[in-house]
C-alpha cells in the first residue's frame, strides 16, 4: 500500500465520521453557503497579479513537518498582499495537519480565491468547501473515476465553485476532461511516492485544451520556472513548501515575486 493509498483509505474513515457529526443541512445553513465564491479565472488572469497559488501547508508525508509555528490568517494576508491569484489551504488533518478552522480563518483574513486543498473522494467534501468558505475544489483524477469527476465537477459547478482537476500523467488527463471544469493542474510530483519532476508539467502542456486555464503544481522553487512554464503556456503556479518551509512565508513569497518582474 503506497502513501496515497493510505491517504484514501484515512479519507473514506474521515469522511464518514463527519457525515455523522455534521448533516448536510447544517452545512446548507452556513453563513459561508450563500456566498457568491470569486472568480478563479478573474484572479488568475488578472494581470496585476502573478499566477501564483500560495499554499498553506504545515506538514506532508515526505517532508514531515515543514512549519508548526506560522499563523494561517498572517500568512495568507501576506500571500495576497504580495500578489497571489489564489490561496490554497490544506484541510487534511492526519497527513498534512491542516483542518476545517485554517480555510475559515484564511476566508475571514482575504478576498481572493481560496482552494481547499484536500483529497475529495465524496460529494459531502463538496458541500464542505462551500460552507467552509473556499471558492475553489481540487479534484485529483488519480483517486476518482471519470464518472465521479463529472459528477463531482457538475455539484462544484451548480453551487457556484470554481472547478480544478489535477493529473499527473497523459492517460489521467485524457479520462478525466469533461465540460465541468475551469482549470487543470498538472501535478509534478507522483501521489504514489511523492518523487517530483518538473518535466511532467513541460509533457502536458499541450496536451490540455485550450479552453480550460492550466495550472502548474509543485516543483517550483525559483522565479526562472515561473518564467519557464509561463512561456510553456501555463497560467498558474501552485507553490507549496517553498514558502513554507522558510521562517516567514510572507517575506519569502514578497522577495520571491521581485525576481519575476
């Protein structure tokens, strides 16, 4: 059984004990459920902004823990303040250590798009995002049919959320395209054993249509592959530990986007 496999099989466990704590008409009845979410397409093209999805993340299964002690509000407010298009939060407890009030508390601290970054396997997850306050939902194809993209991408679309699929290979994205999506992201490094490898992003490019934004994810850790990947036809950069993993993500990503320009 190899890590994502045992992300999955936690998720499935996880998500039956929230079913049971909260219904899905508490989560309807949410403050956050009857907001209208930003436009991820708005904020990623926006040219006085930089493409880059800022992460929040504490801890993963390859690296442990990356930063146990920075505040997620104080840190996402700098993200955005230094140009992000988005912000992606981790809400997966026992892998990464982020939870339900980290996407809440970033809500509350920004105005921009926020991804729950998550392993979705259920529609209730779905439903969650948009209570917790996130504009964004990430289906990953590795761990969903074709079938479960179309209808999970159909639900994030009727409530108003932005849709991104992730793949990592040729043959995922090719099952996975159905009209339900605004974005893919291409995940340079492998779920299966978290090895990365920039090249994945370069073999995909243009292999994904058109029509939808592209996306991206993990590997970058310098301004030179931002400018690399946006030549390639990429319009956004999901960054992960880079910022983390310093002892002020803010100044990190500030001195990171001067290097851009």
């Amino acid at each position: 059984m190899n890590i994502l496999d045992k992300i999955v099989l936690r998720k499935q466990q996880e998500v039956a004990d929230a079913k049971a704590l909260v219904s899905v008409k508490d989560l309807e009845q949410s403050i956050h459920f009857r907001r209208t979410p930003y436009s991820f397409k708005e904020f990623l093209l926006d040219k006085d902004r930089t493409g880059i999805i800022a992460e929040f993340k504490r801890r993963s299964p390859s690296k442990g823990l990356i930063n146990g002690t920075a505040d997620v509000a104080e840190v996402t407010k700098a993200y955005n303040h230094a140009g992000a298009s988005a912000l992606s939060v981790l809400t997966d407890l026992d892998f990464f250590g982020g939870q339900r009030e980290d996407i809440l508390a970033a809500r509350v601290a920004n105005n921009i798009p926020i991804l729950r970054k998550d392993f979705m396997i259920d529609e209730y997850q779905i439903l969650e995002a948009k209570a917790w306050g996130a504009d964004i939902i990430l289906l990953i194809a590795s761990i969903l049919s074709p079938k479960e993209i179309v209808d999970m991408g159909k639900l994030g679309k009727s409530l108003g959320l932005n849709v991104l699929l992730e793949v990592h290979n040729l043959e995922e994205l090719e099952r996975s395209i159905c009209p339900h999506l605004d974005a893919i992201g291409v995940n340079n490094r492998n779920l299966a054993d978290f090895t990365v490898n920039i090249q994945t992003s370069y073999d995909l490019v243009d292999k994904i249509p058109n029509e939808f934004m592209k996306v991206s994810e993990s590997a970058i850790s310098n301004s030179t592959t931002i400018k690399q990947l946006r030549l390639a036809g990429f319009d956004g950069f999901l960054i992960g530990e880079n910022f983390m993993k310093t002892d002020n993500p803010g100044i990190a990503i500030k001195e990171f986007v001067s290097e851009i320009d």
